[in-house]
C-alpha cells in the first residue's frame, strides 16, 4: 500500500520509483503516432470546451456513431444526430444523455474488455452486434468517440481487427500517457495504441490542458490528449505542414491557458 500511494504522488510529477521505458521505446511509439498531413480539411464538432473534436470532414455515407462516456455532456453526439447519424451512447454512471435526441440510443452500461450484465460491462464487438448486427467486412462503417477515463486500454485490447476496421474515424481520450514512462505501464498501454496504428492513422492531437506535458528521457508527453485516427485507406496524404494548435482547437478547461501541442509529436526533431 505504501508503494502504491508513493507512486501516486510521485508520477504527476514525472517521477517514477520502479523500472523505466526505454528511451528508444518511448520514442518509437512517439513516431508512430506522429500527426499525418491529410489533404481533408477538419471540422470541429461539439461545444467550444471539453467535449468538442476536431476530424477530418470526411462523413459521406456514415450512419452511426458509437459513443462511449457520456458524463455530463452530449453536444458532440447531439450534432452528429442533427446531422442525421444514430448515435449510440453508454454509460453506467448517468441515467441518460444530459441532452436527448430522436437519433439517441442509450444503454446504462460500461463499455469494457468483456461482457458481465451483472457488473454492467459489455463489449464493444457485442454492442456493436446488437445495435447493427453481426461484425463482417462488410458490415456498415461507422464513427468511434471515446472518453472513458484510462478504460480505452482495455477496450483496445479486446475490440477484434475485423469491428476496428469498419471504424473509418475513431477519436479518442487517451490518459494517463505520462505513465508510459514505467515500463509495467507501458506494456499494457503501448500495444493497446499500436494496435490502432495498424489499421489507422493520427492527423490531429489536442493535449487537454488540465495538467501540464512532462519530459521523459527528452520527450514532452501531455498526460492527457484528444487523438483523431483515420482509417489508412481514406488518408489523402500531403506534404503541408499544420499549425499547431490548430485554429478550431479550443482549451479543454477555459480558465487555463492553451497546453501547446509539442513539436515531437507532429514533426522530427532531426
């Protein structure tokens, strides 16, 4: 117990009393999840705050959109029903989307590594399943938007290949990334984002400006960012350069400054 809360202490301040990453790990990952240039422009859907994304404007033909983590806000998902998507949302802790909407689905439920009715956990494959139907290369594509406090991981892990390829765009809350310097974290995180990577690519970033970026072995990691992957296939490659942060970007908590994306993660420092 007191090594546990000893290591709670000491890794908001980038401190870590257990074996560390690898430098070059760390910067492997930090490579493969460099910003792509795309020719599509972003829009930014949702509120002006937490809650509000930037992706590519590349919606033509999608339906659905899965949303996991709807806490106090709905603004995202609301837009995307206007836009005529139905929009389906979970989350245990609430009792329903603070907003409501024709096109809304909600379940009461946690959206996790497996299924178990009793703890009100489900799968994203069987959710999936039972809002569109069965998981095929074929089946229809549609938008992922997570936010599930530091759960992402696990949800990574089980979500099979062939569901995470019908996802043309997926946004998503990563946490606690600062902790990718202990090397038992970055085990468990590091292939959950890989994963993503094989089959998509990064092109925005928006570090959340509620805690500030620390070095590890020279990197600048935010602890928490907003990433927007796009499946390869629908990348439209550029050699523009983006400024960052990007216009439509907006701080997630608006009595703080802007957190500064860091250069590392959208060009080579060489």
């Amino acid at each position: 117990m007191a090594n546990s809360v000893f290591r709670q202490l000491l890794c908001p301040l980038g401190l870590y009393p257990g074996k560390t990453t690898h430098a070059s790990r760390l910067q492997k990952l930090v490579e493969a999840m460099r910003i792509q240039p795309t020719e599509q422009n972003l829009i930014r859907v949702g509120p002006d705050h937490d809650g509000g994304y930037l992706l590519p404007d590349d919606l033509e033909g999608l339906e659905y959109c899965f949303s996991p983590g709807v806490a106090s806000c709905s603004d995202f998902e609301m837009q995307l029903a206007e836009r005529g998507f139905r929009v389906f949302l979970a989350d245990r802790s609430v009792d329903s989307p603070p907003l409501q909407h024709p096109n809304f689905y909600f379940q009461k439920k946690f959206i996790a590594a497996s299924n178990c009715e009793a703890a009100g956990v489900m799968s994203l494959d069987t959710w999936y399943h039972e809002m569109v139907g069965p998981v095929s290369p074929e089946s229809p594509e549609a938008l992922l938007q997570m936010d599930i406090e530091g759960c992402e991981y696990e949800v990574l892990h089980s979500l099979s290949d062939t569901l995470l390829s019908r996802f043309r765009i997926v946004i998503i809350e990563f946490h606690k990334l600062n902790q990718l310097a202990d090397r038992f974290a970055f085990s468990l995180m590091a292939p959950a984002i890989h994963k993503l990577l094989r089959s998509h690519v990064v092109v925005h970033i928006h570090p959340n400006n509620y805690r500030r970026a620390l070095a590890i072995h020279g990197v600048e990691i935010p602890a928490n960012m907003e990433i927007t992957f796009l499946r390869r296939d629908r990348l439209k490659a550029t050699d523009k350069v983006n400024a960052y942060p990007n216009p439509l970007d907006r701080p997630c908590v608006a009595a703080k400054p802007e957190l500064v994306l860091p250069r590392c993660w959208y060009s080579s420092l060489e």
